[in-house]
C-alpha cells in the first residue's frame, strides 16, 4: 500500500486518537491499553514499509504520548471501587450486548421447553425438581401454604446459604464457558428448564399468580444475574473462537478479563438476591402491590444498570471523544 493511501485510510482514526489523547476527561485504562496496541500497530507498519517518513515520526510520536498516560494512568485513584462499577463495566459492557442476548434467549427458549415437557409428560416435573422437593411441596398446599418452603429456615442461614449457591452457579456458568461456550449454554438449559418446569408445576395446581408473585421477589435478580453469568462465559468463548485482529493467545486472555469483570459486577446483585429470599420472600401475606413493587423495581435496575446505561455511557463516551 502506498503510503498516501495509508495515510487517507487511517488519518480520522489518528486524529480522533489525538483528540482522545489530549482532552480533558479520564480514559480508562482498558481503553488506553487498546489505543495503543492498535498505534504501535500503525507504527510497526509505517517503519516497515516508510522508514524516516513524516508518518512514521508522528505514529512515533503518538504512540510515545499514549504509553506516557497508560503509565500515568496507572495510579489506582481511591475510588477505584466505585469507578469499576459507574465506569470501567459499562464502558466495557457496551460490546457484549450482543452474548448477553443469546444467553437471555436461550434460557427463555428452554424454560418454555420445561414448561411444555411438564404439561405433556407426567413425571417431568418430578424428574426436574426432585421427588423430595415435589412431596413437599405438595403437602404445603394442601396445608393451605403453598411457599412454606421460604419459611423453613431461619432468615440468615437462608440468606447466606442463597447467595453462596447463587455464587456457584454463575461460577459454573462462567467457567463452563471454556468449553467453548457449550458448557455455558448447557447451565442456561439446565436452569431454564427447572425455571420453566417448577412454574408449570404451579399453574397446574392453580396457584400461578401465588407463586409467581412470592418467587419472583427474589427470582428477578436471581435468574437475571445467572443469564449475565452465562453472557460471561460466552464472552470467555468468543475471545477463543473469534480473535479477529489480535492472536488467539491474546484475544482468549481479553476474553478472560472482560468476563471476570462482568462476574465481578454481579456480586452486588447476588447479595441482594439473597437477600430478598432471605428476609422478603418468605411474608406471603405481604399485598400484591407490594410485591409487584419489588418485581418490577428489581427488573428495572438490572434493565437499567446491564442494556440502558452502557449504551448512554458509550454514547457520552463518543461524544466526549469526538469534541
């Protein structure tokens, strides 16, 4: 490639490296490193195929000014906590809305699976839930309490054994994701199916709003964060399968990073999880606006927090970058 053509096929992209580089706001140290991987690239080019040319001087120069504020950037600020969760994650998040909406469809798909399995072969229900867990269950009802089951055990040992399950199954999710992403699926079904089979179970005793209103309390938050889990582990298998410009070696380990953080994000939300099925879940007699209350607020935030305020951060993000 001529050097002219090089030039005009990359000069915006330079320029809004530039401005990037030279405005006011705090980058990322993420965003930094991929800015100058993809510099010492241009770089690597121009000294191979235009030695001591103008273009190689200024690639050398702007490679220069990003490692300085990489290293500069470095320092990890007091609010580094904070500043993962308002900024680092969504910014990051942005790019894998795309894993996080096969994780989500796959699990709907296979919790209709359940539900239908369930409504056409008898002993589904039992062979998904467990014969203990169906007997039970059934002796509730008919004991006029179909949720007794959140009332057995005492509100923390209940709290805190729900959350460290909870854990362990986006774990699984995640780690599967080594697999290829195969095993990632394989808990979206696992989980789906059970999601899709216990509901059915209720519909067909007649109690449908009764448990949904009693276990999604907890369940919108719960079931929500394991799907993310799952986009973690399809985030993990992507890096493998698809490196695109990067090595495989090097796509894998980003693929690695991003999915630990996406892991690291849903902490927060496990604990409340566990929370409502702790402390919440278990008042029956709570009024249906209450709970409809606490449902649809749990959608919400994980609406909000995991699809809406990446994509507002990125587009601030573009506009900060492009003035």
């Amino acid at each position: 490639m001529r050097e002219a053509a090089f030039v005009k096929q990359n000069k915006d992209k330079w320029v809004a490296y530039e401005n990037t580089l030279n405005n006011r706001g705090e980058l990322q140290p993420d965003q930094l490193s991929d800015l100058y991987i993809e510099i010492t690239d241009h770089l690597s080019y121009a000294k191979t195929f235009y030695p001591r040319s103008n273009t190689e001087l200024y690639l050398n120069a702007l490679a220069s000014q990003a490692h300085q504020k990489i290293y500069k950037t470095k320092r990890e600020s007091r609010n580094r906590i904070v500043g993962f969760w308002k900024t680092e994650f969504p910014s990051m998040f942005h790019k894998h809305h795309r894993e996080l909406l096969i994780s989500f469809l796959v699990f709907v798909f296979f919790a209709l699976v359940g539900a239908f399995s369930s409504a056409n072969e008898g002993n589904f229900v039992r062979s998904i839930l467990g014969d203990g867990y169906v007997n039970m269950t059934l002796e509730n009802i008919e004991n006029g309490d179909p949720m007794a089951v959140y009332k057995d055990q005492g509100e923390f040992n209940m709290f805190l054994g729900i959350t460290i399950n909870n854990i362990k199954v986006a774990i699984f999710a995640f780690a599967y994701g080594i697999f290829l992403g195969i095993g990632t699926l394989y808990i979206m079904l696992q989980n789906g199916i059970m999601v899709g089979s216990f509901q059915y179970f209720f519909y067909e005793k007649g109690l449908l709003w009764e448990s949904a209103r009693t276990i999604w309390i907890h369940g919108t938050i719960e079931i929500s964060v394991i799907i993310i889990a799952g986009c973690a582990g399809l985030v993990m298998a992507n890096g493998m399968l698809f490196p695109g410009t990067y090595t495989r070696l090097e796509s894998f380990k980003r693929g690695v990073i991003n999915g630990l953080k996406i892991m690291i994000s849903t902490v927060p939300f496990f604990i409340i999880a566990g929370f409502l099925e702790g402390f919440v879940t278990r008042h029956t007699e709570m009024p249906d606006w209450l709970a409809i209350l606490i449902i649809s607020s749990s959608l919400v935030l994980i609406v909000y927090y995991y699809v809406i305020y990446p994509n507002q951060f990125k587009r601030q993000e573009k506009h900060a970058t492009i003035h």
